[in-house]
C-alpha cells in the first residue's frame, strides 16, 4: 500500500475509533491530539523498507532494521505492535488523560498499517517469526486508484457512523 492510502486508512481508523469509544482516554481527548498522534505512527511499520517515507527521515534506524529484517516482516506483526505499546507506555508521563488519548491513538495509528496491509495479496505475518502471512486481499491490483478507493469508502463510511 502507498504511503496516501496508510495516511487516509488510519484517518479513518482513528476517527471510527474515536467516536466508537475505543478507549476511554481517547473519546476523551481532543481531535487534533488524537489525529497527530495517528499519523505520527501510521507509517512507523515501514521503517524496514529502505525507500519509504519514514526511513528518509530515520535513516540510521532504518539502516539497522533493514539489515536485520525483510520488509513486511517484524515490524508487521503482532510482537512489534506489542513492543511498540511498551515503549510508548514507557517514554508518554501517562497521569493525564490527554497522554492516554495520545498514547492510544499512536497504537492504532500503528495497528492501521497492519491492517491496510493485510488488504494486500502479500498479507503480513502477524504471528512473526512464523511464516503465515495473513491478508484479506480486497486489493488485488497495484492501481493507486482503486486503493485510494478502498481507504476513501472506509473514510467515509467512518464519517458517517454515530
């Protein structure tokens, strides 16, 4: 998935999250909050791919975790969500509410990438180190239109609950 498709797939997956309730803390915390928050994190996952976004920017970072893992590998799974959460809970001051709202908002920013890219025919391995990838491949072409397609519909249909 395209660096436009993660951005407008986690708007819509910190919106819905937010006005389901997703968490006290983050139905608690301001929109502008919860939205930096989202898109600080959504591209994170793909700091194991030498030409994305995020590794111009983190460079030495990106060095080592594209020399110790393949794209779409750690970094797309389940344990590096987790490791993500720690480190976010170990780093926020997490006594306000604000923090919380924050810190939640950056985990689903995160968790959205997995997702988004779990609609790719090359699915992610959620359980890594093992091998099963998992997809549900409702982009089974590389058209950036229909990609963008798919995120804008669940942006809209985001919008529109509650």
């Amino acid at each position: 998935m395209t660096i436009q498709g993660h951005c407008i797939f986690a708007l819509a997956s910190i919106i819905l999250a937010k006005r389901t309730g997703f968490s006290p803390a983050l139905a608690n915390t301001e929109w502008m909050i919860v939205i930096l928050g989202c898109m600080l994190s959504c591209l994170i996952p793909d700091i194991d791919h030498p030409r994305s976004v995020i590794s111009q920017r983190f460079k030495i970072i990106s060095f080592w975790t594209t020399k110790i893992f393949k794209h779409r590998g750690y970094t797309h799974s389940l344990l590096s969500l987790f490791l993500y959460f720690q480190l976010l809970n170990q780093f926020l001051p997490l006594e306000s509410t604000a923090y919380q709202g924050f810190r939640d908002s950056m985990i689903i920013g995160y968790a959205s990438h997995l997702i988004a890219d779990m609609l790719t025919p090359a699915g992610i391995p959620l359980f890594w180190p093992f091998s099963w990838r998992f997809c549900f491949p409702l982009l089974y072409s590389n058209s950036l239109l229909k990609e963008i397609l798919v995120c804008v519909l669940f942006l809209i249909y985001a919008l529109s609950v509650f």
